[in-house]
C-alpha cells in the first residue's frame, strides 16, 4: 500500500465536483425503496386526501398514456371504497395501519390461570401408576 504524501491528503478527489447523484437525481434510491410513486399506499393517501371534485376529474387530467398502473389500481380502490365497505376497509388498513387484534386463550368460557407444563418424564411417570 503506497503512502500518501500531505499534497494528496489536502487536495480534494473531485475539485470540479462533477459526476454523481448531484447530476443524476433520478437514480436516487432512498435506502433502496421505491420511489413513492410507485407504492399503492401513496396513492392511495394522495387520492384520500384530495377534495372530492379533483379527485373525480383526475382521470381526466391524467390520461392513459401519462398514469401509472399502481396509481390507476389505488384511484379505483379508492372510488369503490366510497360505496363498498370492504373496499373502506381495504384503503383504510393501507393507509392509516391495520386494527390490533387481540386473542383471548379461554376454556369452555373460562380464562386459563395458569398453564400447565408436562415434561415426558413426569407424563410417562403418571401414565404408568
């Protein structure tokens, strides 16, 4: 390995500042995600939160040949949802986060104090008196 002189440490290794992402922004990948134009959740957000009259003329500022396939998929989620329950369901669990569901062990009504361990030893123990 070769040993850098003080000339070398000081210069900067691109003084012109040339190349890189700083002119290429459309090849950043934020911690290799997808751009969020790209994600149904995003869409799905955007077209919640528009008012209702951009909403239904989007279509018809974003022809075919210009939208994406995720964000036509999460516009007509979206416009369903406004009648279908589970179509709500559905955009509302993308977007705001699913439900906690909780479990509840019970037995024959009754709620389990304890659980009771048998380790082979002591079953086989049992079994055989």
């Amino acid at each position: 390995m070769k040993k850098q002189t003080t000339e070398q440490v000081r210069k900067p290794r691109n003084p012109t500042g040339k190349g890189g992402f700083k002119d290429h922004p459309e090849l950043i990948n934020p911690g290799g995600r997808p751009k969020n134009q790209e994600s149904f959740s995003y869409w799905m957000n955007y077209f919640k939160n528009l008012p209702i009259s951009e909403f239904l003329g989007w279509l018809k500022k974003n022809p075919e040949d210009v939208r994406t396939v995720a964000a036509e998929l999460a516009y007509n989620r979206v416009f369903n949802a406004r009648e279908d329950l589970t179509e709500f369901k559905e955009v509302a669990n993308r977007t705001e986060g699913m439900p906690i569901q909780s479990t509840d062990i019970t037995s024959f009504g009754e709620k389990l104090e304890q659980l009771i361990i048998y380790k082979p030893e002591r079953l086989k123990k049992e079994l055989d008196e």
